[in-house]
C-alpha cells in the first residue's frame, strides 16, 4: 500500500489516494499501539522524553526531520492534514486547533498557544472556530500567567462572540489580576446578565470592589505624598534662594531644581538637602587626599559649626600616625573660580556656603581635609597652578 502514497508534496491527492492513505494511517496507529502494549515500561519511553519518542511516529510529527526526509507516510499525513491545497481555511483552523488541544490536555500550554495562533493566521471566515481559538489561546496564557494576553485573547473572542460563557468568566479574572478593577466588574455584570446566582462571578466582583476601594485609598495617599514632597521641595528651593546659596550647573534662581541637588555618590540618594523648623540640612562630603578616604555626613545643620562634624569623626581609625585632629588640620573648598580657598571649620555650615567662590556640586557640599604645613598640603594647592 504504501506504493500507492505520493512523495511529492505538489501534486494534489486523488480522491483514491487520500482513502488508501486514511487506511494505511490507521493501520500503522493500531500496531504502533499494539507494540507499546507488549513492552515493558523499562523499555519503552522514558517518562522525561515521553513526547520526543512519540513524535517520531508519522502520526504525530509536527515537523519535518533535521535530515529534511520525510517517509511518504509523514510526507502524506501532512499533505492532509497541513496543505492549503488539500484543505479548506476552516478545516486549516480545525486542525490547528485539535493540535493546540492535544498540547493543552497535556500541559504544554507553549505549544498550544503556537497551534491556536496558527489557526488564526489562517483567517477562516467562520466566527464560532476563530471565537474558540481566541478563547483557547487565552486560556493557554492565563496557565502562564500571562494574565495580560489571557485578557486580550478572551475580549477578542468576546469581540466575535459575546456569549462566550468562558471567554467572559477568563476576562474578568485576569482583569482582577492585573489590576483593572473596573474592567472586572464590568465583565462580571455582563456575565451576572445572564446567570445572576452564579457564586463565583460574584465573589469575584465583590472582591473587585474591595481592591477597588483600596486602590483608590492609597492612589488618594500617593497624591498628597507627592503634594507634600512637592511643596517641600519648593520650599527648600525658596530658602536657598533667600540664602543666596550658589548652586552648580544653574544659570540663575528660576534655573534651580531638587533634581540639581541629588547626591551622585553611591547609596547617598536619599540623603538631599532638606529643611526642619526652616533649618537647612545638608549632606557633607570630607575628603582626605593623602590617604584617598572619605568621609560622608547625611544631615549637617546650616547653624551648626562645620568643626562640630569634624570633632565626631577624629581620632581616625586609619590615621595611624595621629596627624588629623580639629587643632592640625586646614580645610579647603574647591571654587567655581577652579582654584583653592582656605575656610575657617568654626564657622557655621550655612556661613561658609554663602562665601565668595563657593558652590555646591552634585547637592553635596564638599571639603579637603590636609594637616597643616605638611608636605601634602603642598602638594594639594601646587596642584591648582
């Protein structure tokens, strides 16, 4: 018989020809059936290649061979099953869909989702095919979580078919889970329409209303955040104006913003400029050249003396020599003039941003700590000419 199967996949099956292939087919099924039956499970498939075995069997092969040869057996199935010649768009859809299916009931929703998405690309005229593999294909995302796709496909076989039962039940799920609570209730209320006992579509639109409740309650926070932080932060912009604090990389005053005045250093985001009881704090930024070593201040009060941070951080865990103290060292800032300017630490933080030269950079008032009449020192400021 199998003579009498074509090879070339270009000429079109006789009426004949398809029959004595349907028999063959059918045939070969029962033995290959027959034969799993006479083995032992040892040696039949393993129960992690289950599929792979069983798709090299002409019935279901899905692809052709690496090799490109397919048995005229294979090469026949396909014809009939997969040929645009052989087959009507909606026998395509049909078979596309028992592929998707077959996938489905065995959990491999990828799978499915490929067949369903063939049977519509072949864009069949009949309505209750494409309805179902647009509600199959949701229901293949919703098992992956694909809860956006899921409420895609579902609306789409809503789309075509509003009565679908399961395509309206799957939309106000997924909704619920992406959180469009308006968008499951709605699919709820449609469904409710029909079958207005039905306890499960309204425990889920209840439980849609209370996530509702929710999400307008803190959407409600959110914006009086973001109204308190915005007038916060135009409240620290007013004061460093009336300060007439100079800040770098802004033109003028209506040229300042907060993002000018973020900390670029690592982990210090959260630590911009802010103001308590009308009192500026800033973060600061010591530097010690001679050792490479930082030290950084989250919160230094504008009233409060800059050697007062510097009290708190010496005797220094790496100055071995005991060379860094408030009485021996000098202190210096960088000025937008590029050059080195000496400050007296006893003065106040909110005094020294206000010198002639200074500016902040990056939000962070920055200063280079050297001992004084040291080698370093020197070093430091012959650096600048």
């Amino acid at each position: 018989m199998a003579e009498e199967v074509r090879k070339s996949g270009n000429q079109a099956m006789t009426d004949d020809e398809r029959l004595a292939l349907c028999q063959k087919l059918d045939k070969e099924l029962d033995e290959f059936i027959d034969s799993l039956e006479k083995k032992r499970y040892t040696e039949g498939w393993p129960e992690d290649r289950w599929e792979e075995e069983m798709e090299k069997h002409p019935f279901f092969m899905k692809t052709a061979p690496d090799n490109g040869d397919m048995s005229p057996l294979a090469e026949g199935l396909a014809k009939l099953k997969y040929d645009p010649d052989e087959n009507t768009p909606l026998e395509l859809a049909t078979n596309y869909k028992e592929d998707g299916n077959f996938n489905f009931k065995h959990k491999n929703y990828r799978l499915a989702i490929i067949g369903y998405t063939e049977g519509l690309k072949v864009k069949c005229n009949d309505p209750e095919i494409n309805a179902s593999l647009y509600n199959n294909r949701g229901a293949s995302h919703w098992h992956l979580k694909n809860y956006r796709s899921s409420l895609y496909d579902s609306e789409k076989a809503l789309s075509i078919n509003p009565n679908h039962v399961k395509a309206r039940l799957r939309a106000a799920k997924s909704a619920l889970e992406i959180a469009k609570y308006d968008l499951c209730i709605k699919h709820c209320q449609e469904y409710l329409a029909s079958q207005p006992k039905d306890k499960e579509i309204i425990d889920l639109m209840n439980a849609a209303k209370k996530k509702k409740i929710i999400q307008e309650r803190d959407q409600r926070k959110r914006e009086r955040l973001e109204t308190k932080n915005s007038e916060q932060k135009d409240a620290v912009i007013k004061v460093i104006i009336e300060r007439g604090i100079k800040i770098s990389n802004c033109e003028d005053e209506d040229d300042i913003e907060l993002s000018k005045l973020e900390p670029t250093l690592p982990g210090a985001q959260d630590a911009v400029v802010h103001i308590e009881d009308g009192i500026l704090k800033w973060p600061v930024l010591f530097l010690y050249p001679e050792y490479q070593m930082t030290d950084f201040i989250k919160a230094c009060p504008e009233n409060v003396p800059l050697i007062n941070q510097l009290e708190q951080l010496f005797p220094a865990p790496w100055d071995q020599e005991d060379k860094y103290s408030c009485d021996k060292v000098n202190v210096y800032f960088e000025g937008y003039d590029k050059m080195p300017h000496i400050i007296k630490p006893s003065k106040n933080l909110g005094d020294i941003l206000v010198t002639k030269y200074f500016e902040v950079k990056a939000g962070t008032p920055a200063f280079f700590i050297l001992p004084r009449g040291s080698n370093i020192e020197s070093r430091f400021l012959e650096s600048f000419l």
